[in-house]
C-alpha cells in the first residue's frame, strides 16, 4: 500500500500518513468501530433532539396561543364580569394587538355505544390559527359542524378510525359527527374530540355556558408585548383574569440535554480511541519517525502525517456511522412513539438535509483529528538524537 501511495501525486507526508493504518489491521478496525460508535450516537442524537423540539414547537403552540383570558369564577368569591363570551371575545378583538381569538369550551359528552363519556374541545373563532391544524397525522382539519379531530392516544384507546360515524350526547339531546382526522395531541386539557362551536349549537342549542367556562386562546401581532398586552386586557375588564401561556416544556429540555450529553460522551471515547491507537503507533514508529527526520521531514510534516493517517479512518468512520445512526432513529423513533400510543407528523421524522447529513459524516474525520492532535504534536517533538542512539 505504502508502495502504490508513493506514486500518487500527494504530498509525501500525506501518503505516508494513509498508508499507516494498514500496518495494524486489527486495530485500526478498532479504531474504525470506535468512530463509528461515536458519529452513530452524534447522528441518533441530533435527529432525535429535533424531532422533541418540533414536537415542542407544535404541542406547546407558543407562537400560535401565547396568551390566555377566561372569566374570574364568582363561586371562588372573586370579582367577575358581566359580560357573556360573545361579548368577551368582541371586547378581545377590539383590543390593540390582537391577531387571533379562538374560544375553547371543553364538555364531558357521551358516546353512544361507548361505556365512558370523552371529553370534547368546542372551537369558535379562528380555530384554524389556534396551532391544532399543523398537529394533523392523516386526514384533514374541521370545515364546520358535524366534524370531529381525534387525538392519536385517544383514536388508539377507544378504537376509534377516520370516517367512523359517532353518535354525540348530551342532557338527552343527541347528534352525529364523522371522524375526519387525527391529531397527534388536542393540547387542551386531557385529549378529546375537537370540533367546531357549531357541532354544540347542533348537539343542543340551549345548553347553558358560563362565561368562566369558555377560554379564550389569542395570538398577538409581531411587535406586541405580552405583557403590555395583559395589562390592557386587565384594563379594560378587571373581571377577566389573563396570563401568559407560553411555557418551557421541562420534557423538551431535558431531552435535549440528554442527547448533547450523550453526543459528548460518546464523541469523547471515539476521539480517546484515536489518541490510544496514535499513541501505540507513534510508540511502534519512533526508529521510523527519527529516520524521517534525519532524512529531512519537517515537524509540522511529522503532524500532518500522524492526523492524515486518523482523518482517513475518521472519515470512513463518517460515512458508515451516519446511515446507521439514521437507521437507528427510523428504528427507535417510531418504535417510542408507537408504545406512547400517539402518532406523530412525517415532518416530525424528516429532521435531515443533504447539507447536514454531509456535516455529519465530517464529524468522525473531527473527532479523529482531535484524538490524533496531542500524539501527533509529540511525535513530532523527537529529537533524531534521542531516537537514533543505539543505531
């Protein structure tokens, strides 16, 4: 090999360096599968990280719902307000900065032919802008009444399938909605029916709604403080009680942390590897080495041949680990998400680009640069006399 590389036409420090590894079969096949581990759990890693973050994004809706209104309850002896929900959500729309007003009713309703009542989400307003339609799995978002969105934990448990027919009841009265889509979460409380106001108005049109019940989710226009915005809401009817709905999802954080954590450790036993493998050689080379230099080579051309020999490696290691940590998350991802019983988007799974997978593949040749720096500056520390005494 070190033959053949001679009469390539690379600099004479960088052959020298490719041909190295194959001196030591065995452990550079080590060395290899060191890598490997490392830009396989750096790939798992990051996939994962992105698809939290987009659950996140999707599940929290911070951008779509970031501010919350509801009616101060009377029985809790607090001040309240006259006004009815339609005349909350107009006093809502009127204000300074508002962009989108959807109201939420939740309601315990019975399923006939079901042994348990499920909790149904009544949507009014801009129920499209809420942040719901972009959680869709399959099928299509609410057109009007008569439509029902069914959570994915929920579609699972009570066996329920798009363009299933179910039978809605309430104080006597009864209606039908068809099933027309899954989401992966309601994100309103416990997961139920979603459903347009109309669907209400259909099942029983003189059911009695306290304003407290009704919940007003509201998006801002780019620019408006949230806090200037709740004081103005406050302002104009202390007996509404608004707060901000943005929240940090400590499961988010978490798993993001964990996955930088174990890309780390990981990462940091590929490059150890290298240093040990760089050490072993350098240590087996040193009568080599000392030739090399009596002969002429540099001590940045002793450097760059000990990196090159490690890059190469680092490089395969690449360009096998990251199709198999892509294989890995397609495996376990799906396999998680399966055993929660809740469905995901496909753009939920599709966390990778041309660009960043080649980014990926780079970093084994990183890492084993990294391993290899410390030896290699060493290596090239020998002095000709220390090496070549006994010669």
């Amino acid at each position: 090999m070190q033959r053949w590389l001679s009469g390539a036409r690379l600099p004479r420090s960088v052959s020298l360096g490719l041909g190295l590894p194959f001196a030591r079969p065995a452990r550079t096949a080590l060395t290899v599968a060191a890598v490997v581990l490392g830009v396989t759990t750096v790939t798992f890693a990051s996939g994962l990280a992105t698809t939290v973050a987009r659950y996140s994004t999707i599940a929290d809706r911070n951008e779509t719902a970031p501010i919350a209104v509801r009616a101060l309850n009377p029985e809790f002896q607090q001040g309240t307000t006259t006004r009815s929900d339609e005349d909350i959500e107009r006093l809502l729309r009127s204000l300074p900065g508002t962009r989108h007003v959807t109201a939420v009713l939740g309601k315990e309703v019975a399923v006939v032919g079901q042994t348990q009542a499920i909790p149904v989400v009544f949507l009014r307003g801009d129920r499209d802008e809420v942040g719901l339609k972009e959680s869709l799995v399959e099928g299509r978002w609410l057109r009007g009444a008569g439509e029902v969105v069914v959570p994915s934990a929920l579609l699972h448990e009570r066996g329920i399938h798009i363009g299933d027919r179910l039978t809605l009841e309430l104080d006597g009265h009864r209606t039908e909605v068809t099933v027309v889509g899954e989401t992966m979460s309601a994100s309103i409380g416990d997961p139920g029916l979603l459903t347009a106001w109309e669907t209400l108005q259909r099942l029983d049109p003189q059911e009695p709604i306290a304003n407290h019940e009704v919940m007003f989710e509201i998006a801002v226009t780019p620019g408006t403080g949230i806090p200037a915005y709740l004081a103005s809401v406050r302002a104009a009817d202390p007996g509404l009680n608004a707060w901000d709905n943005v929240g940090v999802n400590s499961f988010t954080v978490s798993m993001i942390s964990l996955s930088t954590a174990l890309s780390l450790m990981l990462g940091v036993v590929a490059a150890l590897s290298v240093l040990n493998t760089v050490l072993l050689n350098v240590r087996e080379r040193r009568r080599d080495l000392g030739m090399l230099k009596s002969i002429g080579m540099t001590p940045r051309q002793v450097v760059v041949m000990t990196v090159t020999s490690m890059a190469g490696l680092g490089l395969l290691g690449g360009l096998v680990g990251v199709p198999v940590g892509v294989l890995a998350y397609r495996f376990v991802v799906p396999l998680a998400t399966s055993a929660a019983k809740v469905d995901v988007p496909l753009a939920l799974l599709d966390v990778w680009q041309p660009g960043t997978l080649l980014l990926l593949a780079v970093t084994g040749a990183v890492i084993a640069v990294l391993g290899a720096l410390v030896p290699a500056r060493a290596a090239a520390r020998l002095t000709i006399a220390e090496v070549l005494r006994t010669e």
